[in-house]
C-alpha cells in the first residue's frame, strides 16, 4: 500500500468516527472545583432542587423541551433529569418552575419577560419575587442565571449590568447555592454590546471560579455569519424553536444543534449541570 493510499485511509477513517461521535459542549479554561466545593459545604436546602433564573428565554416553554421529552438522551442525562426532580412538576422541579405560565402574566415562579438585572435583584417584575426570596423559597441546590438581553436592548451601561450581575452572583453563592452563569445570545440590533456583555461575564466566572455557559460562543461557533434568521429568530433576541424539520425536542446532532436555538440551550444546560454535579458533588 502506498503511503498516499494509508494517509487517504486514515485520514476518512477518523472523518468516519467523527460524524457518528456526540457532540459535546466548549469546555472552560479554569477550574471551579474547589471553590463551588466549598460553597457545596454550606448548602443545607433541598438536594436537586436546581432553579433556572432569568428573563423570557428562560420563561419560554421550549427551553425546557429537550429536558423533559427530548429525543437522544443518555442513560446518564436521564439519570441526572431523575436527580433533579425533572417531571415532579412542583416546586422541586426547576424546569416547571421555569416554564409555568404565572397568573400574573409575562413570567413563571423564577423567570420574567423583559427583566433586566437590577430588577431581578430588587424583584417586583410582573410581581416576581426577588433573587434573594426565590433562593429562600426554594432552597436550591444549584442555580442556573442567564440575564441581561434586556439590558442590552434598554442601553444599560454593561458596568451598571456586570455590577448587578455580581451581586446575584454572591447573593447565589451565599445562600450555599452553586451558581452556574451563562453568556447571553448575541443581539441582533447592539452585537457590540451584547459581545462586551459576555466578555464582562466571563471575566466574572473567573474572578468567582463559577461554571459557565458560553451560549454566545456555543452559537458563533455554529452559527458565526448567519445566526440572525437560524439560531435566533430573525432580528428577535429569542432563540428560535427550530426551523420546520428541526425542533426544541430534536436529538443533540451538530446538524440539528445548528439548526434550534433552544434546543442548543437545553442541551447545554443539561450537560452542564451535569458536569457540575460530578465535578463538585462527586456524584455521577
């Protein structure tokens, strides 16, 4: 066999291991084990209980989908859904939490449309109550906080934000919470802004030793050029459901995670707090 020949051989031999492997999300360049370690020994709440925070993304029913009856999981995933009380649909299960259309209108029990992150902090949005009454309602273990769209599309000064955002931050760990950050979505009408957003973010993360979910990069990654119209509705700061043949629900393929925004954003959520899970409980 020529050595072209072997080299042509190789190289379609590890393309072929490639398209049938599963996808995994970007992995962050610092450690937060033992920090949230020693956050994890302070918690005395409710084992599982893992609240997801923020504004109408969050609130939107398909950011939970995949979760709750998504195609592709794991026996892992499965296990890790079971741990966090996923279909309890009460007050342990963060996921119903998240989605549940409030009486009040525009929010469920721990996320509200058009908040921002000064008044997440002081609550009263759409009646919502406030960071530090939701961690004592619930008593979580975890805390999964994606804000700040709505910052960006009122103008805030991304130091006014990333102050606010620290705050919560602390208020999460010293409640003995494990506080998981996500970046924010790129904006379609300030991605100067949102992009200044996401690197104060990330900054933060570090500066806590916090878990992150990089969804910004996770979508330009994907998505570099032509995410307005794909993985957000177009010139919508929402993540987009699907696109007709792909859905939130859909199993995790990079095809498919290129194609559903919210789909992109469960999927990731589950694998993170996964990670988090084994990584500072030790337990798989």
């Amino acid at each position: 066999m020529s050595r072209f020949i072997f080299v042509l051989f190789l190289a379609l031999f590890f393309v072929s291991l490639s398209i049938g492997a599963e996808p995994t999300p970007l992995k962050q360049d610092w450690d937060y084990g033992p920090a949230m370690k020693k956050v994890a020994q302070r918690f005395h709440g409710r084992p599982g209980v893992v609240l997801h925070v923020g504004d109408s993304i969050t609130h939107a029913n398909p950011y939970g989908q995949w979760a709750r009856f998504g195609k592709g999981q794991s026996d892992s995933d499965k296990a890790l859904l079971k741990w966090m009380h996923c279909g309890a649909e009460d007050d342990s299960d963060g996921w119903f939490l998240a989605r549940f259309d409030h009486p009040d209108g525009g929010r469920s029990h721990t996320a509200a449309g058009g908040m921002r992150a000064d008044e997440l902090l002081a609550g009263g949005k759409q009646k919502l109550p406030s960071l530090a009454e939701l961690l004592k309602k619930y008593q979580p273990q975890m805390v999964l906080l994606m804000i700040g769209t709505n910052d960006v599309a009122q103008g805030r000064k991304s130091e006014e934000f990333l102050a606010d955002v620290e705050k919560a931050a602390s208020t999460i760990l010293d409640s003995g919470s494990i506080c998981i950050l996500s970046t924010i979505p790129p904006f379609f009408g300030r991605p100067e802004a949102s992009t200044k957003y996401n690197d104060g973010l990330r900054g933060l993360t570090k500066k806590y030793n916090l878990p992150l979910i990089d969804y910004e990069k996770e979508i330009l990654l994907r998505r570099p050029q032509d995410w307005n119209g794909t993985l957000l509705n177009k010139n919508d700061a929402h993540p987009s459901a699907g696109d007709g043949k792909v859905n939130s629900s859909a199993e995790p393929t990079e095809e498919n995670l290129a194609r559903s925004g919210y789909l992109l954003r469960g999927w990731l959520s589950v694998k993170k707090i996964g990670e988090v899970k084994r990584t500072v409980l030790g337990e798989k």
